[in-house]
C-alpha cells in the first residue's frame, strides 16, 4: 500500500468542540490514496518534539487532494498544530494502516457505525464511502461534535455520558434502548468501549471490525511500540503480538485480546 511523506498546507482550521479542531490540509498524493479508517503522522516543527503524532482521517476530497483530520489538544504536540493557521505548513507521512473493510457491507444490509468520543472522527469518510443501511452510535461526555454531518449520511443515534442528549449511558445503551440490530459492526473509540463491543459481537454473532487506539511511535510497524496481543502468532515478531499501525488499526475482534 503507498505512502507518502509530503509537506502539506494549511488549508483551512476551526474549533469544533472544548479543545476539538478540525484541520483541512493540500496534499499533493496521500488523498488520492487514503481510504476511510487509515491515519496520518503529523511532525511537529519544534525539533525537540521527536515522534510524529498520529491522527485518523476524518475526511477526504480526492478531487481537491485534500484530508481533514480532527483531533483534541492532549498535549505539547497536537497544541502546536491547534496554533496552524491557513498556509502554514506540516509535514506529514500516510496513509497508514489498514482501513476499514468496505466489501464487508453490502445494498440490503445493515451496519453499526459506533465511535466514542475520538474515535469519532474516522467514522464519517466510513458513512460516505459504506454501502447498505447504516446505523450510526455516537457516544460523547457530555459535549457533541460531527453528530449534525454524520448525519447526512445514515441514521444517528446518541448516547452521553450525562444525559444531556440521546440515551444517558454508552453507545451500547443506546443500542439496546433503541432496540437496534446490524449485520456488521464497525468501531473505534477508548478500548473499554471496544472491549464491550466485542463481547457484545460474540455473544450476538454480528462480523465487528475495531479500530484500536495505541501509543505510536514509528507508525510503520518497525519499533513494536504500539503492539496489541492477538489470537494468532504474528509473523514480524513470532509471539501473540499484532502491530496495531502495520497489521491494524483496525482488526477483526476475533484476532485480538483486549
């Protein structure tokens, strides 16, 4: 799969959220070849700064070759870029990862897209690109974000820690509140979150495709510094250890242990 290590431009940024920013950037090949569910390293111009920070594709103009990514301020590193403003530059390696399986879903089935909070973002190039019904379960503290531009793309349902919108509880409360099937899930979020889901998957039977949140450190699977315990004996590494930038993010939940 082709990557990239590109000098992008700021095309546009605007908070969305309490620490939550939405950044377009002009590349010059990674649009073209990203696909919903990979991520991208973002350097930081500060040199003391080493490692990259990895951030999911929340959207992507191909025609414009242009990606948007939407991350929170949760250190030195993502404040620097929450500072960019248009035609600044960044520099940048993707697409990484794997993305999510698309032919997983079809015209006449229905699907699970659940993000929790983060791990929202990539869940809207998925609800553009995915064929059949889609079920979209967004689970949020207290604050919404992308729930309205989601929504022009499935059916959204909420679910807030605090009550103040949709169901008060977590995503699966909300499925089960409103009586809710699938034929496939696809999740990312907090791995507490993704550890219900695939329980809940097995339990119902329901094909669920995660996408894990790790540390990262190289991004190209060479450092091990993002490794998740897997099922199967990884062959990189020969011990129950799958590289979640490399072989992942996103897995099958029948492949990994969390």
């Amino acid at each position: 799969m082709a990557k990239f290590k590109e000098c992008a431009k700021v095309v546009s940024q605007e908070r969305i959220g309490t620490g939550i920013f939405s950044l377009w950037l002009q590349t010059e090949q990674m649009a073209g070849e990203a696909k919903p569910g990979q991520f991208i390293n973002l350097y930081c111009q500060d040199g003391s700064r080493l490692l990259p920070r990895p951030i999911s594709i929340c959207e992507v103009n191909k025609e414009e070759r242009q990606l948007r990514i939407v991350y929170r301020v949760a250190g030195k590193g993502t404040a620097e870029f929450s500072s960019y403003s248009k035609g600044d530059e960044v520099e940048i390696l993707g697409p990484l990862g794997n993305g999510f399986p698309l032919d997983r879903m079809e015209e006449g089935k229905k699907a699970f897209l659940i993000g929790g909070g983060i791990g929202i973002p990539p869940m809207l190039e998925l609800s553009r690109e995915l064929k059949g019904e889609k079920q979209i379960i967004l689970g949020y503290r207290d604050e919404l974000f992308l729930n309205e531009e989601l929504a022009k793309n499935g059916t959204v349902y909420l679910a807030t820690e605090d009550g103040s919108a949709g169901t008060k509880g977590n995503v699966l409360d909300a499925i089960c509140a409103e009586g809710l099937s699938a034929d496939v899930i696809y999740a990312c979020g907090p791995t507490p979150m993704l550890r219900a889901l695939k329980a809940y998957a097995e339990e119902k039977g329901i094909e669920c495709w995660l996408s894990l949140e790790e540390r990262m450190a190289c991004g190209v699977g060479a450092c091990l510094g993002c490794v998740c315990k897997s099922k199967e004996v990884d062959s990189h590494s020969h011990v129950h250890n799958k590289r979640v930038c490399k072989d992942g993010p996103v897995f099958l939940s029948t492949e990994v242990e969390l």
